[in-house]
C-alpha cells in the first residue's frame, strides 16, 4: 500500500482501528514465544518441528484463503469441510482410471462445481449462505461417504503425491511452494486488483457496490467459486501428503480455518479483510495444535483451548466492527 | 445565472408518466435543466420526487414520454446506462462504502488499472486529493475510512464523487437532511460551486430556506402532478407552500 502522502490525521486514524489487523502478529508471536519458553526440551524449536507446522497447515491455509474473499464478501462457506473431501475422493478414484491430469482436473473441477452450486444458490436464489452451505456441507459429507463406500483409496502416482504432497522442489517441500504461491496470488487479487476491491465493496454496502455498477450476484457466485475450487486444492494436497483419500478429510478442518481467517483480521461481515493475516492466523492455530500436543494435552483438551480461542478472536472482531 | 437559448439543455424530460400497476405515480411531466443551472424539486412527501429521480437516473423506466440528454432521446434501463450518458446520482443514503478509503469510495465501480491490470491507487489518490481540495471538502486525507468522517465530510465525499464522473447533470436527493447547521452551509457551498462547472444539478429538498438559496428555478409536484415551475427570483416561500400544499390554486 502507498502511504508516502498519507497525512499526519490520516496515519493518526490508521493507527487507531488496526488493533484487529495487528491482533494476529501479535497472539502468533506471543504463542510462539510461550511455546519456544515452555517446550524448549519438547523439539518444538526444532527446524523438523516447524516446517512441519507449515506442512500441516498448508492445506487449512489454502482454503483460509478462499474464505477470506468470501467473508470480505459478507457470505460464508461452511461446505468446504466436505468438499475436501470429495475433491480428494473424486481425484483419487480418478487419477487410479484415468490418469494424472484427469485426476488433479477432477478433483479442482468438483470443488469448483460445488462452489458454483453454493455461488448460484446464493446470488441468484438469493438465500442466506449460512444456510445453503450448511446444507451443501451435510449433502457432500453424505456424497464423499456414499463415493467409496467409506473405502479409503490409496493414491500411489508418485508424480501427484510429489507434486501435491511430500516432494521438494529447489530445496523447499512442495506443500510450502503451494503456501506461498497461494497467498502471493490471493494476496495480489484480493488487494490490488478491481475484482478485489468489488469484493470488498459488496461485503461493506451491497447497495452502494450495486449502484455503482457493480454486478453484486457476480461477485458472490465467484467468490464461492474461488473458495470451492481451493478447498479442491487442498483436497489434492491432503491426498497428495497422506497418499490416500478418504471421506474423513478436512472433517475438522472447518473451525480452524473460520478462526484463522478471523484471527488474520477479516471481518464476519464483511468489507474488511487479509490474506496475510488469514496465512499467520493458519499457522497460529497449527503451532497451536502442535504446542499442546507436545505439552501432552489430551485431544479433547485441545478442542477446549482452540475454541476459547476463536471465541477471543470472535470477540475482537466484533468489538471493532460496532465501534 | 439564467438560461439562454443558446444553451441547449442537459436534461429534457418529456410528458413523463409512469404507471405502477395501474396506478399512477407520475403524469404530465416536463421539465428543462441547462448546463450550470439548479433546479429545485419540491413537493409533499409521497408527491413523486423519488419516483422522477429514479426515472431520470435510470432506475425506473417512464411508462410514456421521453428523456433527452442534450437534444438526444434517450433510453436507460439501468443506472449505468444513465452514468455513461454523464448524469450522477447522490442518494439519501450516500451510498458509501464505510470500511473502505475515501479515494477507493470516489473510484468505486470504476477503479482504473496500471498496465499490469492492478489498481491504479497513486492516480486515485491523486484525483482525490485534486478534486477535494477544488471542491473544499475538508477530510483528513485521501485515505481516511469513509466512517471516521462527520455526516458533512461523508456528504462532501458523495457530491464530489459525484462530480467527478458527471459531465453533464447532478441529481441531489436531499443533501442535507441529515446535516446540522455548520455542516448544511459547507455543503450548499459545494453544491454552489457546480454551477461553475457548468454542470446541471437538479436538487431535492424539504427546506424552503434551502431551495431559495440554492436553486435558479423551482418545480413544484403534488401527487404526481407538476403544480409548476416558477423562477427562484421571480416567486416566494408564500407562492411555493400554497403551490405544494395546494390550499391555493394558481
């Protein structure tokens, strides 16, 4: 962003509500730091442990950065908990058949399919996207266990588990690669391009972005476009890491992914967002889950500390935006 | 400044008459805005201003009669349309976006690019601030958030957004009615001040006081019918409130 004119009022105000925006940097440094203090003799700090944490999270942090432009939008996708899977089954039944690229086509194509469904029921039936992507959530959590009969289906092309999963490419594993090549894209679209600013537009005053020539419906067909295909994508990377789909993935990955992309500093209602803060709130959670496992916590204490966790991020949000 | 000949007018509307569903919102309407000139409408509420705003930007289309834009018959389905025939809407509500910045807001819908086809910001912010300073809408910077400005500095931002992408004609809808006293006079300044920008504005306001400073004609509705059009300087509040309340005829 060009802040070289920025007045001395204008930085004043700047400063004043980026609280949330900061919120982010800040809990990753502090969790980071408490982690690094704590379990110092656990191999947290380790280089293994923490590229570790970024592989883990790649493919939460994919999909995080679909829902921030659905969230900028002032719309939400909860469907992406089952489309990972189905995206992954789809690629896996149809890599085994038809080839590498059927399959990495099939797999993208059925998160974008059920994005187009979502975007299509929202913009154009016009119904809340809480409840049409709660429903499409339930309908393909039932479609990936009817796909394979609950079957897992290994994937063993190792140019796809390569590509998409444990491969390195110029010294850095290729799970980081789709990370950043993600972010950097999603970054670059939602802040410096027209569509991003439409996007932002509509979450903030629909009326207003369709006044002024805005096609509202478009943008949010496409922004649960984007944010189908990239839990597609990161059906692939699932599939491509574990080398086998099944109907249990991304299951739980939904609530981490709604909270990084709050704790990253886009509003639930939209008109305000960040890829970034969306990315370091992906890893927060995944140093986060990898910290307490270290610690010994049981799982069901973890999911008791994740959810204070959103609830604080939840309230952080909503405070700025009433301000 | 009053028109001449000379000067065709920006705006012509024709006979205008709409229906709703039988039932008739306006009828028999004409009216002629020249370049640099403001004309007031005025009328009760529920009189049909709303309705001939939506008309003349697009919103609504006439059931009979025509809309010329400089001599040319025009057509218009939408509010785009209308935006590319160079007339600009400042609604009630604003129409702003309130989280996003002052030059995004002025560039809404219509964000120029950079070879690359990213946002070209430097040139937003510079026609901002260019066009701010012009008009003396007194905001912080460019880049502040359009919700930490007064109601007067949000106002100044629409009409000047407005003034922006309009060549040819300006529709008010009731610019200052949420405005307190200091803030009404700044804005009446701006609206002034397209006068020399040879733009036509055609105003809605339910203050008289307002209309008589502002306005060079002014166009009395009553349920949908024209009462008139008398000339600011040539008429009185007196005249113009029996004219809107129809208590007596003229």
């Amino acid at each position: 962003m060009s802040s070289a004119n920025t007045s001395a009022v204008g930085q004043g105000l700047a400063n004043r509500f980026n609280l949330q925006q900061y919120v982010v940097y800040l809990g990753f440094l502090a969790i980071f730091l408490f982690f690094a203090v704590v379990l110092k003799d656990s191999g947290f700090l380790t280089v293994r442990n923490l590229s570790n944490i970024v592989l883990q999270t790649a493919p939460a942090t994919i999909m995080a950065i679909g829902l921030v432009f659905v969230m900028s939008a002032g719309e939400i996708d909860l469907s992406i908990g089952s489309t990972v899977a189905v995206a992954a089954l789809a690629a896996a039944v149809t890599l085994g058949q038809y080839g590498l690229v059927a399959g990495v086509l099939a797999g993208l194509g059925a998160g974008l399919l059920i994005g187009l469904i979502n975007g299509a029921l929202v913009a154009y039936v016009k119904l809340p996207s809480f409840l049409v992507t709660l429903a499409t959530l339930g309908l393909f959590a039932g479609v990936s266990r009817s796909m394979t009969d609950l079957r897992s289906i290994p994937v063993t092309d190792s140019v796809f588990t390569g590509f998409f999963g444990s491969g390195v490419f110029l010294g850095i594993p290729s799970l980081i690669w789709w990370t950043a090549i993600a972010v950097a894209i999603g970054h670059i679209i939602y802040r410096e391009t027209r569509f991003g600013a439409h996007v932002l537009a509509t979450g903030d005053n629909a009326r207003a972005a369709s006044v002024s020539g805005i096609s509202v419906p478009r943008i949010r067909l496409a922004v649960m476009a984007i944010s189908g295909t990239l839990a597609g994508l990161a059906g692939l990377l699932y599939a491509g890491r574990l080398q086998a789909a099944k109907y249990t993935l991304g299951e739980t990955d939904l609530m981490t992914v709604i909270a990084a992309v709050i704790v990253g500093g886009t509003l639930l209602n939209g008109g305000r967002g960040s890829i970034i803060g969306a990315l370091v709130g992906s890893l927060m959670m995944g140093m986060l889950n990898n910290g307490l496992i270290l610690m010994g916590l049981s799982v069901s204490d973890q999911m008791i500390v994740r959810g204070l966790i959103i609830l604080a991020a939840v309230a952080v949000s909503l405070r700025e935006k009433s301000r | 400044m009053t028109p001449t000949e000379a000067n065709a007018p920006v705006l012509k509307l024709q006979d205008i008459h709409k229906m709703f569903s039988g039932i008739t919102a306006i009828e028999n309407f004409s009216l002629e805005v020249h370049p640099g000139e403001i004309v007031a409408l005025v009328g009760d509420n529920g009189a049909g201003k709303s309705t001939l705003i939506k008309i003349i930007s697009g919103v609504h289309s006439p059931t009979s009669g025509t809309i010329s834009i400089e001599g040319e018959t025009v057509t218009m389905s939408n509010a785009t349309m209308a935006r590319s025939h160079g007339i600009e809407v400042v609604y009630q509500d604003l129409a702003l976006a309130d989280q996003q910045s002052v030059y995004m807001n002025m560039f809404l819908g219509r964000e120029p690019v950079n070879g690359f086809g990213l946002l070209d910001r430097r040139r937003m912010i510079a026609e901002t601030d260019k066009l701010v300073k012009e008009l003396d809408v007194r905001i912080p910077s460019a880049h502040a958030t359009i919700r930490d400005l007064s109601g007067g500095q949000r106002q100044g931002v629409a009409i000047a957004r407005a003034t922006h992408w309009a060549s040819k004609l300006i529709l008010l809808d009731e610019p200052t009615a949420a405005l307190g006293v200091a803030e009404t006079a700044k804005v009446e300044e701006i609206v002034l001040s397209l006068k020399r920008r040879n733009i036509g504005v055609l105003i809605i306001s339910h203050s008289l006081d307002q209309v008589f400073r502002l306005s060079d004609r002014i166009c009395v509705l009553r349920r949908g019918k024209q009462i008139g059009v008398r000339e600011t300087a040539k008429t009185d509040k007196n005249e113009i409130i029996a004219m809107i309340t129809g208590l007596q005829q003229q």
